[in-house]
C-alpha cells in the first residue's frame, strides 16, 4: 500500500520564480495538508485541502497557493520566489473522519532558491 | 493550541530506554498530547497520542501526569534507529476533522552505542 507520494523530490529554482510541487495521498485519505520546513526547525503549517477547497490556512502570503484535484491529489504553488523560500516542503494526508493518528507524511520536496 | 517546551537535545545508549520529557502547562482539558518523530531526510511519523490515562503501543509508551503539564515519551528499548528527533504536540481532541499540527523545535535523540 504506498504512503503519501511527493514529486519532485528536489528541485533548484532562481528567484522570482515559479514553482508547483505535487502529492499524492495515501489510498483512502481524502485531506491534504501542506507544510514548509526550514533548516533546523519543525514543520510549519501551510494549508489544508479538503473536498477540492482550502479549508484552513496557516500565515503565509498569498504567493503560497493550491489545489486539490477530484483524485485528492494536491498540488503546492509558489509565486515570486524568495531565497527565503528554500525548505523542505511536506504534504501529510488522513481521512476526514478519523483525529492526528491518521496522519500520513510523505517525504518532501526539498526547494532550493538560488 | 498550547505551547509545547522540550530540551533540545539527549543522548541514550542503546538498549536503554529513552526517556523524553515535554512541558504543557497551558494545555487546555480538551486537548491531547501527541508524539511525532523525523528521522533524517524523512517525514514525520506518528508515533502515539493520550489524552490523560497512560497509553502504550507497539512503539513506545506515553506517561502523562495528573495535573496534565507534563508528559514524557518512553522508547523502552533503544536503538540507533530510533534517533531522530521528536515533536511534543498538543491540539484539541479527536474532533473527526484532520485540523493543523503546530510543531515546535522538538528533542534530538541521538541513540549511542
């Protein structure tokens, strides 16, 4: 049964860019949760998807976007990069009717801005 | 969610058990105390929640004392890949719906021959 998948899984990228990342839940999960973490530090509440709409949003800007497809696949945007934007980038899906232990993590996109 | 205090870092040698502590003096009579674990280049894995009985898993046990303030994770019987470092969360119960996880800096355990 595969986990959470996530592609790419690195990726370098110049300033003022654009860039998508991809998940894929694990089978029977329907919520897609994103999730920024710089070097050194724990993962940062991005956003949650579910039902193809963001149903919650932690304090990033408006360059941060995204999307949840009919599949429950997810996708993470990012306008305008800044060097500050280089991270581990990790997508976390669960199913909607069960709490925390229905997490799911993949392995992150690891971002770097040049 | 309330705010979580742990040493940043502990060392165990292997076979022991790994004792890791986590304040919680805020924590809320709904809220339960969670346990994660990244072990290098990976995501978070779940490792095991409570609200305020003790509980144990296949992986470890979570002690939670009676006034809730605190917890501590127990890893039994250690070995080198347990070392990763852990994250002491707390958010508001089982509610059905999958809302954020608040992750503070976490305790790196570095487990030794």
């Amino acid at each position: 049964d595969a986990g959470v998948t996530q592609s790419p899984t690195h990726l370098i990228k110049t300033r003022g860019q654009q860039v998508t990342l991809r998940c894929s839940p694990k089978s029977g999960h329907d919520t897609v949760s994103w999730y920024q973490q710089a070097l050194g530090q724990g993962p940062q509440f991005i956003f949650q998807y579910y039902e193809e709409e963001e149903r919650q949003r932690g304090n990033f800007p408006d360059r941060f976007s995204g999307h949840q497809f009919p599949n429950y696949s997810s996708e993470l945007n990012v306008n305008a990069l800044l060097l500050g934007d280089s991270a581990l980038y990790l997508c976390a899906s669960s199913p909607e009717v069960r709490g925390l232990d229905g997490y799911t993590f993949g392995s992150g996109t690891r971002l770097t801005v040049v | 969610d309330a705010k979580t205090t742990q040493p940043p870092s502990m060392d165990c040698a292997e076979g022991r058990a790994a004792n890791l502590p986590c304040n919680h003096s805020t924590i809320s009579g709904n809220e339960y105390v969670y346990w994660y674990r990244q072990i290098h280049s990976q995501g978070p894995q779940y490792i095991i929640h409570g609200l305020k009985n003790n509980e144990t898993n296949e992986m470890a046990s979570l002690i939670i004392t009676e006034d809730r303030k605190s917890s501590t994770l127990i890893l039994p019987h250690a070995t080198l890949r347990d070392t990763a470092v852990y994250y002491c969360i707390v958010r508001a119960g089982n509610t059905g719906t999958a809302s954020k996880l608040t992750f503070g800096t976490g305790t790196r355990l570095q487990v030794t021959l």
